[in-house]
C-alpha cells in the first residue's frame, strides 16, 4: 500500500539538526504506515554516520527512502530528488533544520482525510539555533478559499519559506525543472493551479501551527534571492502561464513584489541584516537603476538613530495601546 503522505527532507551539512527533524517524525503518534520519508543528501561534507543509524532504526515502523548524491547540485535540484523518491499522494517538503511541532503531525493527517486538500499553507513557529521560540512566522487567518484570485494574491509568496502540504500531481517535473534557477522551484505548483482556473482547487490555510522553522544562519544570499532569482521566477512564469487571467494575476504579484523589495522600509531591513545594498547594482543593474536614492536614504535612516526610535515608538503603541 503506497502511503498517503510523502515528507521530504533535502539535506546538506546539518546532520546535527536533520536529526531533530527525523525524531520529529518517529515521535508523533500517527498511523506510520501510512508516511515515507524521502531524504537526499546533497553530497554533504559533515559525517551522517548517526543520521543513518537512526532511519535504520526508524525503518522498523516507517518507510524511510535515502539517498547520498554523489556530486553536488543546487538546491532545486536536490528538492527534486527527494520528489522523485516520493510514493504518496501529498507532500510536504520539511527544511533539513525545521522539525515538527509536538503533537501536530497527527493533526496533519486527520486534515488530509477529513479536508482532502491540493494545496495547504501553515503558519510556522520561529525558532532559534537553540530551540528557542522567537513568535510566529505567519499570522495567517484560518481559510478555505472559493476564489482563485484572493488565494493567489494572499498565498503566492507565503510558500517561499516551506510549511507546504500538497497534491503531488501539482508537482510537474517539466515545471520543476523549469524553475531552477529561482531557489524557490518546488512552488511550480502554482503552474496548473493558475493555467486552470476553471477548476477551483482545494487551498487551505489550516487553524494549526505546523513546524518550528528555524531562523539561524543560512547559507542563501539575501541580495541574490530577491534581486535576482525572484525575479527570474516572475519572468519564467510569464513564460509558463496561459494569455489571460493567469498572465494577470503574475503581473499582480510582479508589481507587489517590486513595489515592495523597492521600498525603503525593506531596504533598511536588508541593512539590518548585514547586505551591502550596493552588491544590488551587479545584481539587477535596472531595479538599482530606479532606487539607488532610496538605498542612500535607508542608511541615512538607519545609521542616524532615527529607525531605532520609530521601531520603539511602534512597540510602545503595540504593548500599550497607544497614548492613553
């Protein structure tokens, strides 16, 4: 009997904390048979030595598929990989560093019989390095959605950060291939769901946090994500959507997406971050074309003191509801 949910875990040098994410699994009281567990390990340098001692122990009640790459790919193509392995009917792809949440896996699996979903979003729990809970990811409201537009423009970036459930036949290898490239080629999803929009899919936002998403060092350039592979994941869908109004929802979220990235309040959270914004000019000549003034302003703001006092004033309003 194949299973009904497939996990995917594409891995490199974590194998410290892939291990908290696999006991996750083998903790949760849940139908085992029910579950796989596809692992790629993309070429790591770090010793799995302990990580294959414990799937062999969890093979005796999981089926529990690995695979070591021989070279190394990016990461998109390593996500494929743990996709080829996969038998079930639904995926979720889980971050070598994430794990999930104590007792919500079972919830997982009474929403996939009880809801049949194509498509679900999670809100998360950000965690630290030390396990640490930092808040909520997301503050998404619980839905189910009976309009493809308002699905599209509230979930469209939301699954760039993982927390995903869905169908595996919205997972076209010729979509995924297509999208290397983007750091984010596992959203080929949105492909047939757009390029039918005749037929509504079932997409969810569940009224359950799902897995503690780890907010330590990644090893991803933010510059390059946002300047350069999102963007090249805005021209490939324009390339991939039919006339009409998939095209129409693409060039939405293109002017979202810009206006947003382009707005000093995000620049200064990349400063924050340690990004020298003038690496944007090698990155995307036109976009730093149009904002090199707001990037000299984001420092102005930021370097003056005057982005801590307006950050203090907001929690102040938000701790105390404002001046009384």
């Amino acid at each position: 009997m194949n299973p009904i949910l497939s996990i995917c875990i594409p891995t490199m040098n974590r194998a410290g904390l892939i291990m908290q994410a696999l006991q996750s699994i083998h903790d949760s009281e849940i139908d085992k048979s029910k579950v796989q567990i596809c692992v790629s390990n993309n070429c790591s340098d770090e010793n799995y030595d302990a990580v294959l001692a414990l799937i062999e122990e969890m093979r005796n009640s999981l089926k529990v598929d690995y695979i070591h790459q021989a070279n190394r790919l990016s990461a998109d193509e390593n996500m494929l990989e743990t996709l080829k392995l996969a038998q079930g009917d639904r995926i979720y792809f889980l971050g070598d560093d994430d794990y999930f949440l104590e007792g919500q896996l079972p919830k997982l699996m009474r929403l996939i019989d009880e809801q049949n979903p194509d498509l679900a979003i999670f809100n998360g729990i950000a965690v630290d390095a030390n396990n640490m809970t930092l808040g909520t990811h997301f503050t998404l409201s619980p839905k189910k959605y009976a309009n493809l537009e308002e699905a599209f423009v509230d979930l469209r970036d939301k699954g760039s950060f993982g927390a995903i459930l869905v169908k595996k036949e919205l997972l076209k290898e010729t979509d995924f291939r297509a999208l290397f490239g983007t750091s984010h080629a596992y959203g080929c999803y949105w492909i047939p769901i757009l390029n039918n929009p005749e037929s509504m899919r079932r997409i969810i936002v569940p009224d359950f946090p799902l897995v503690a998403l780890r907010t330590g060092k990644k090893t991803y350039n933010h510059l390059k994500v946002y300047f350069s592979d999102i963007p090249y994941e805005i021209e490939t869908y324009k390339k991939l959507l039919k006339p009409g109004l998939p095209q129409e929802l693409n060039k939405g979220f293109e002017r979202r997406y810009y206006s947003r990235i382009e707005s000093v309040k995000f620049l200064i959270y990349l400063i924050q971050t340690g990004m020298d914004l003038r690496k944007i000019e090698s990155i995307n000549p036109d976009v730093f074309k149009r904002i090199r003034l707001r990037t000299i302003l984001a420092y102005v703001i930021y370097h003056s003191g005057i982005y801590g006092v307006l950050r203090l004033i907001k929690r102040l309003f938000l701790t105390t509801g404002g001046i009384q």
